[in-house]
C-alpha cells in the first residue's frame, strides 16, 4: 500500500510531545501527565464543540424562520455564546426547598458524565483517539445510557409535578429508543466483522459501510439517524421539555451553572449520535479514496483526517437540525407507536437481512473485489 | 501501584455506598447509592483488563436495571416520603444473614484463590471467541437455549397479562375524583 504524504495531520505533534515528555520523566509520570493533558483537551474540545454548535443551532434555526439569530456580539453575533456561557457561569445556583438535595445537586453531574465518557471514546482524527477498545461501539452504547439516569433523578428530586411528567416521558422515550440505536449499529458490526472504531474505519477505505451494505446498511443508517435524534430529547420528539405542556421538563428547576450542564450535554448529545453516524456508516476520518486513482488519492489526503471527520459529522449535524426546524412535535403515543410498532421490528428484521446478505456474499467488497476490495 | 490505589478507591467506593444503600431512608436514594455500587463494580472489571464485562455492567445493570428500577419506584405511592424501620428484630436478622453471606463468600474465595488467579490472569477474549462462546452449541455452550427459554416466559407473561386484563366496556367509567 501506498504511503500518502500527509502534511496537516498532527500524527508528528503528537509523536513530538511524546518524545519530550518521555525524554524527561519517568514513565509513570509520563503516563500520568499523558492522561492530565488528554483529558484536559478531551473537556476543552467539549465546552468549545457545544459552544460553536448553540451559535450554529441558533443561526440555522433563525435561516429557517427567516430571520436574522445572534448578530451584535462580534461579527454576524459570533461570540454570543461566548457571552452566553460567561453569563450562565456568574448566575446564582437557586436552592429549593422540600427538594432532595443530594439528588438534585448529583442529577446534572451525571448527565454529563456520561456523554463525556462517550464523547472520550470518538476517533477524532488518525491517531486522535482517546480510547481505542475492542469493543468501542458496545462502550459507547453502554455510557451513553447512563445520561438517563440523571434525568430521572432530575425531575423527581426537583419535587414539581412537570419535572417529574417530564422525566417519566423522557424515560420511556430514551429506553425505547436505545433499543433501535443498538440494533441499526450492530447491523454494521456485523457488516464490518468488528466493534473495535479503528477497524471499522480501516474497513472502509474504499467503500463505505453505507454503501457496503447496500439496502440493509441505508435502512440502518436512517433508523440510527431518527432513533439517535429522538434519545438526544430534540426536534420532533421533544416531549420531554415541551414548553407548551411542562414549561421546560426535567430542568424547569434549575437554574446557572446546572442548567448549563443539562444545555450542553444535550448539544455534545446531537454531536456524539452524529460522530458515531459517521465513523460507522460513512467512513469516519478516513479520505474519501479510489482504488488505484493515486494522484486522486493524494490529494484527497491533503486535507487532514480530521477536517474529514468533522466534515462528515458536521453534515449529519445540518441534518439534525433541519429534521428539529421542520417538523411539528409528535405526541407521546405516536411517538412510542413509532418505535415498538415499526421500527423495531423493521430493525430485527433488516438484522437478519444483512446476517443473509454477509454470509452469502452479496456486499459490494464481495461482489467487486477489484473495486473496493481491501 | 497505580492499580492497587485505584482497586482501594473501587473498593472503598463499593463498601461505603453497598452500607448507604441498605441503610438509607429514601427509597430513591437507596437506588441511586446502589447504582454507585454497580459502577464501581464495572471499574473494578476494567481495572481487570476485561472491557467487555465492563461494558455488560455498565449498559445492563447501571443503564438498564437502574433505570427500570427508579421508573418503577416512580411508580409507587409517594415514592419520596421517608421510611420508617419500626422492627428491630428484623434488621439484626438481616444483619446476622449478611454477616453469615459474607463469612461463607470469604471462606469460598479464599480457598479457591488458585482458580480465580487462573482466570483472571487469561488474555481478553476477542469479539468472536465471545460470540461463538454464546451462540454456540457445542459441549458447554448453553446460552443459546437458555435464552430461548426466556423468551418462551416473556412470551407466557404477556399471554397472562392479556387473559387477566379487563375487556374495556362501552361506558364511560367514573374516574378516581367521582371515587
């Protein structure tokens, strides 16, 4: 296999910080300060991702209603949310009485936890992976569903009969619907043979999953896309917070700095089910690249693998947001009906499908090995 | 070194909230310290090296059975009133039993050190040596059947569940308030 030159990937920066700190620490230190300075720029990449997506979610939003969104602070009202956060970090925490507040204070705590400890496992670029398990897919389907848990106790310990509607709505709804995100990703761990995130973007080199696949990846990708949106409590299916029934659901009662732990883990929310769309569906950071096409190829590995990366999710994120500015609120029956009625088993059913289609080599690196064979 | 500070860290974390979770007033809370049990208990998993076990504690006992829990004590009356421990014979039997558990698990242990030091010590098991272990129908390889057996049971609940519900009548029925 070729080696592309690749000048903008941080593969030698990081390679050089290594180096340094090997250089002058002993290794345990070095392990330790490897992990400090990852996890500091794993929490920096959360607050600055979640920041850039409220401007864009508020930009986008006003494009579709047709009007204009943030433009005083900064040119076109670029550091709004800048102005927003600083704002939310000097507001009062307001106690309330009769609440549980033990439970009321841990509540947002684990909401954002648990999408840290998923946001920790993204391949963000070549060499820009945290964790890299050998079951990377089930790890992320694992923490991601601990957020819930802190929603519920958030709307019981807020001691208000909307929080706790609210909450029980939200339970339901992120319970049915984990049940699809799981299946519609495993239909790709079995196309992929993996669950480890490095392989299953190596084995998308020069044919996606989503095209891999053919009819039962497309049915998976849109049943993860609709059932991710609707975990992440936004656009057609946020009942949980529907202002108009439960002024703001789960987190009528919180107030500063977390409310904002509520605000930005349902943003890092959208951004995880769109990262995680696009590492297992449409080829993650990899270039997108032909076989035997070099001067193509090398061209396509100029821009860096995680302009890719963010390129791709950024994309699923538009989506995400239009599907949210276009669509009236479902009501909880329907919503529920959506998933156990048809989703779920269209999902079981395309799992099988795609077991078929593996086993008898009906995918496309089967069929064209001299197109997209590895 | 650095993993026996985090196996006391675990350890602590699992001894104090196990004694919180049974000692605790509020039924809610109760669960919520339980549920730091079984976290510290999935770390305790990791720091073994064995992900996937990691990730079956997480997302099956914190995520699923966790969540069913609170939403079911949500479901009861007046899930958040204190509750009160009237019977002291009661809590010193339980405490007599779990110290009697605890004894013979300690005995158990210790005893057959050899053996968990045996499998513990085993590299990770890969993705499809796990895969054919649980599907497979080979000698030892029950899961398979026993699952399908669960699913016969879920099966004879929702059957029960629809002979034991009440056919809706025509009329209106009067609602709790007329009550």
């Amino acid at each position: 296999m070729l080696i592309y030159s690749q000048p903008l990937e941080l593969t030698k920066l990081l390679a050089a910080i290594d180096n340094f700190l090997q250089g002058n620490l002993t290794p345990g230190w070095t392990v330790l300060v490897k992990g400090i300075l990852v996890g500091i720029l794993i929490l920096a990449a959360y607050t600055l991702i979640a920041l850039s997506l409220i401007y864009i979610e508020r930009k986008v939003a006003a494009f579709f209603q047709a009007r204009l969104g943030p433009n005083r602070l900064g040119k076109y009202g670029v550091i709004q949310s800048l102005a927003d956060m600083i704002k939310i970090l000097i507001k009062e925490v307001i106690q309330i009485n009769k609440a549980d507040k033990l439970l009321f204070y841990a509540a947002p705590f684990f909401v954002i936890v648990a999408s840290v400890l998923a946001f920790g496992a993204l391949p963000f670029g070549m060499n820009l992976h945290a964790l890299d398990f050998n079951i990377g897919v089930f790890y992320l389907l694992a923490v991601s569903s601990l957020g819930i848990i802190g929603i519920l106790l958030a709307g019981w310990s807020s001691n208000n009969k909307y929080s706790m509607i609210g909450a029980m709505r939200s339970g339901a709804q992120f319970i049915s619907y984990e049940l699809s995100a799981g299946f519609s990703l495993m239909t790709i761990v079995v196309l992929s043979g993996s669950m480890q995130f490095s392989e299953i973007i190596e084995g998308q080199r020069y044919c996606w999953n989503l095209f891999n696949g053919h009819l039962p990846a497309m049915i998976a990708f849109l049943i993860y896309l609709i059932s991710g949106h609707a975990e992440t409590n936004r656009g057609p299916f946020d009942l949980p917070e529907a202002e108009s029934e439960l002024t703001a659901g789960y987190h009528t009662e919180y107030s500063g700095l977390q409310f904002g732990f509520f605000y930005l883990s349902e943003y890092l929310n959208m951004f995880i089910v769109a990262a995680v769309a696009a590492t297992v569906f449409l080829g993650g950071w990899m270039p997108v690249q032909i076989k035997g096409w070099e001067a193509f190829n090398q061209v396509m590995w100029y821009i860096p693998s995680w302009a890719w990366f963010f390129g791709k999710a950024g994309l699923l994120m538009f989506f995400s947001l239009w599907v949210r500015w276009s669509f009236p609120r479902l009501r909880i029956d329907l919503l529920l009906n959506l998933e156990w009625k048809y989703l779920l088993p269209i999902n079981l059913a395309n799992l099988l499908v795609m077991v078929v289609i593996v086993l008898s080599g009906f995918t496309l690196t089967d069929l064209f090995p001299a197109l997209f064979g590895k | 070194m650095t993993e026996q500070i985090i196996f006391y860290l675990l350890a602590i974390v699992v001894t104090v909230f196990s004694i919180l979770a049974v000692t605790s007033k509020r039924i809610v809370r109760s669960a919520t310290y339980l549920l730091f049990v079984l976290l510290a208990t999935a770390g305790l998993y990791m720091l073994l090296g064995y992900y996937f076990l990691f990730a079956v504690q997480v997302s099956v006992y914190a995520g699923g059975i966790m969540v069913l829990f609170i939403m079911a004590i949500f479901l009861t009356h007046k899930p958040g009133n204190n509750v009160s421990i009237k019977q002291g014979w009661r809590v010193r039997l339980s405490l007599l039993l779990s110290v009697a558990g605890l004894l013979l698990c300690g005995e158990i242990i210790l005893n057959n050190t050899i053996g968990i030091v045996r499998f513990a010590g085993k590299e990770e098991p890969t993705m499809q040596q796990i895969g054919t272990a649980m599907l497979g129908t080979g000698k030892q390889q029950y899961l398979l059947s026993f699952e399908m057996m669960s699913i016969l049971l879920l099966a004879c609940i929702v059957g029960a569940i629809l002979i034991a519900r009440k056919t809706k009548t025509e009329k209106n029925e009067p609602n709790e308030t007329e009550l």
